[in-house]
C-alpha cells in the first residue's frame, strides 16, 4: 500500500492520463500486460535505452518492449530504412521490393526455416503454424505445456484462459519428459502438433532442459505430429535462436517481436514439404493478412538483422546477460535471500524462492506481492522493468546501466530483508 501511494503521489499526469481514457478503452488498455495497479505509466518517448513518462521522469529500459524492442529507442539505421521505404509509398497493394531479402535472411539465419509466412504478430504466427500442422497431418490435437504462452489467445499460465481459441488441447508438464513420452505415445494417433517454447518466457524465463525438448522431438517423429517451436521470445538467444544452439530441429518455427525491427511482426516456417500447403499455385490453405508483407516491417527488419542484431551481436548480447545473471545470483547467494534470476542469454527473470524453477507450478507458493515491491522499487530507482520480475537487455544499454540495475536490486534487499 505504501509503495501505491508513494507512486501515485509521484506521477499525478500519468494518473491524469490513465482516467481520461479509460472513457475510450476498458481500463485505458489494449494490452492487458502493461496493466498494474494502481495505474500503469504513460511512456511520453524513448531514446537509445531511456524512457521519458507523462511526468518528465527518465527511466532506463529494463523490458525493452518484451523483446521487440532489441533495438533501443532510436537506432539511426532503422530510422532511415523506414523513411526510405515509406518514401516509396505506403500501402502497395502488391508483391513489393522488399519482402523476398528479409525472408531470404531470415531463412539464412534460422537454418531450420526452409521457407516462411510473414504474420503481423506471434500470435497470428502460431495460430497460422498449428492451422498448418492440422491439415499436413489430418488429426486434430495439440500438445501444449502448463505455462506456456503463445500468444494472447493461446495462452495456458496454470490452465487455459477464458481467451483461449477452442483447439483440442492436450495441456502437458513442462520439463517432465517421462510424462511427455507417455502422453505422447497415449494420444500419437491424434495429435497434429507438439507446440512449446524451448524456454517459457511469460511464465518467467523457465528454461525448457535438453532432455525434455529431445524427447518431444523424439516423440512427434514417433508418431508422426510435428514439433513447432515457439521461437517468439527465444530466437535472440543465439546467432541462430536457441533450439539451433541446442542441436534439435523442430519441423516449424514461429517467430517475432524484434526481427520486425521494432514494427508489428510475425512469421512462421520450416519444413518446405509442410510450407507448400500455401503455395497458391498448388496448395489450397489459403493465409492473408493485409499488412503481412507492409514496408515498413519489412526495411526494418531488414536493415535491423543486417546492421545491428548480426548472428555475432547476438551471441555478445546473449554473453552480457550471462554474464549480468550471474552476477544477480551471486549477489542473491551473498545476502542469503530466498532470491534468484532464472533465464537464459539476454532475458530473465526475479523469482523469490530458493532451489531450481522447473515449471510454473514451482512458482504457485510465492508471494505475487514480492515482484510488484521489486518493479515499485525498481522504479523508484530509475530502472523501467515489468511487474512480473522479467528483464530484457537491448543493445544501447551500457556497461553502467547494467551495473546500476544490479546496485537497485542490491538497495532493494537492504530495503526488504525481513521480508526476503
Ligand atoms: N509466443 C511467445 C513465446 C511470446 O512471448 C509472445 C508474446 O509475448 C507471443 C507468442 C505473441 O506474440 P505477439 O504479442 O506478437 O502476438
């Protein structure tokens, strides 16, 4: 309760602005996420790693738009690949110039993608993914895990939400191999598409063990479904995502935030054999969009897998949150707190518990209210993160705002030892 107060009493034009809207929008929002009480921020403007609220206040950016935002605020090279596409019109209403070099890279980088769809968001590219995968295979299941999350229409934290489009889900234990096979085998006949997320971002920052991910790829070819990889959050976490870095190959991926340069972005692919479903000249499964292939996603992309997150800046990045990590739970260790940061590479997560976070399940005892004291706090610090615990590095971010995130969360256990 202090900690609403004191927040409430520091940012009175945010206050002003969430109420004006909420006249307009259900609760001011359209992305539940970015709600917390008592009223979220309203972010005025970004540059390289800082953000300016409603009040004038400057932040670091710790959440980096959930991933998308690798970039930073204001990188020039993106900048000026967007301005030279919109100079060359807007809404083209055709096959344009520019989208065949962004699929040709990204196919280039992600090795498992043979060919791929552009979407206008993850979600979009798993519905379109899971769609591919009933046809190819003519069954009508889908394995998914407890925790996992999709898409805002896919999204199964301790069970599905009321959201939740009406597929035939079979919902499986993260990170239980041995129930995944049994399963697997139970079901083989039926299931489609194994779907999951080689490391559970939303449910936070749940690496998916290679034991585990080996077996749902030795069991989708056991019974012939195929195994999508749900690369959304995880692609960053190696010059050729994750999974590549772990060796195993799923059939399909889906893809996301960042690699549209910071503009709205999805895509799937994989398996060229399953991605011929959509080829109009033969295939009958049909997949429109009107801004799948907008310019301005497109040049971004581009410009941004290219110039800035190269396959090397990538593997730098992921070192620095290693690197960032480990020294969180050194210093979590040092002070004896029931304190860690799960993750893995540029991404992880505050969970206030001792030993290993398998599943979201290990989670359910812990006391929600300790994370919003960290991100109040955090916040009070200069430090912009998420409610949940979860930290993104993006690529402006220095040496020193790293340090000065690892001195806020050294303050914070000063400040609520008794409670840790
Ligand atoms: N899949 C995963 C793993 C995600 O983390 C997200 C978004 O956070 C999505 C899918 C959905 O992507 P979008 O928000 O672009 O629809």
């Amino acid at each position: 309760a202090e900690a609403h107060q004191r927040f409430t009493d520091g940012n009175p034009e945010s206050l002003r602005r969430f109420e004006a809207q909420t006249r307009y929008m259900p609760g001011a929002n359209s992305r539940s996420v970015l709600f917390y009480a008592p009223f979220p921020l309203t972010i005025a403007k970004g540059e390289g790693a800082s953000l300016w609220d409603a009040d004038g206040h400057r932040y670091t950016d710790f959440i980096a738009e959930y991933t998308a935002g690798v970039y930073g605020h204001s990188a020039p090279e993106i900048r000026e690949a967007v301005i030279e596409a919109m100079q060359g019109g807007i809404n083209l209403t055709g096959h344009n110039l520019l989208e065949g070099r962004l699929a040709q890279t990204i196919c280039e980088r992600f090795p498992q993608v043979e060919q791929l769809r552009f979407t206008n968001s993850g979600t979009e590219a798993n519905l379109m993914a899971l769609t591919a995968a009933l046809r190819f295979t003519g069954r009508r299941k889908i394995v998914v895990f407890s925790g996992g999350y999709h898409g805002g229409v896919l999204g199964f934290g301790d069970q599905p939400s009321p959201t939740t489009v009406p597929f035939d889900f079979l919902v499986l234990p993260y990170n239980d191999a041995d129930t995944a096979r049994v399963q697997i085998d139970e079901h083989g006949a039926d299931i489609a598409a194994i779907l999951v997320e080689p490391m559970q971002g939303a449910s936070g920052c749940i690496p998916g063990g290679r034991d585990f991910l080996q077996a749902l790829r030795d069991g989708a070819t056991r019974v012939g479904a195929l195994l999508i990889f749900d690369e959304v959050m995880t692609s960053r976490l190696g010059p050729h995502g994750l999974a590549n870095g772990l060796g195993i190959r799923a059939d399909l991926t889906t893809l996301g935030k960042y690699i549209g340069g910071g503009m709205s972005f999805g895509a799937f692919g994989g398996r060229a054999d399953v991605m011929a479903q959509f080829d109009p000249r033969t295939g009958a499964l049909a997949h429109s969009g009107t801004f799948n292939n907008n310019v301005m996603t497109m040049a971004a992309g581009y410009a941004g897998l290219t110039q800035l997150f190269t396959p090397e800046a990538a593997e730098a990045l992921a070192e620095r949150g290693e690197a960032m990590r480990s020294r969180l739970n050194a210093l979590c260790e040092r002070e004896g707190v029931a304190m860690q940061f799960t993750g893995v590479g540029s991404l992880m997560n505050a969970h206030f518990l001792r030993g290993e976070v398998r599943r979201v399940a290990d989670l359910s005892a812990v006391d929600g209210r300790l994370r919003q004291l960290l991100f109040f706090h955090l916040l009070s610090q200069g430090i912009y993160t998420s409610p949940r615990g979860f930290v993104v590095l993006s690529l402006p971010l220095s040496a020193q705002d790293i340090d000065r995130y690892v001195a806020a969360v050294g303050s914070f256990i000063e400040a609520y030892r008794p409670l840790l």
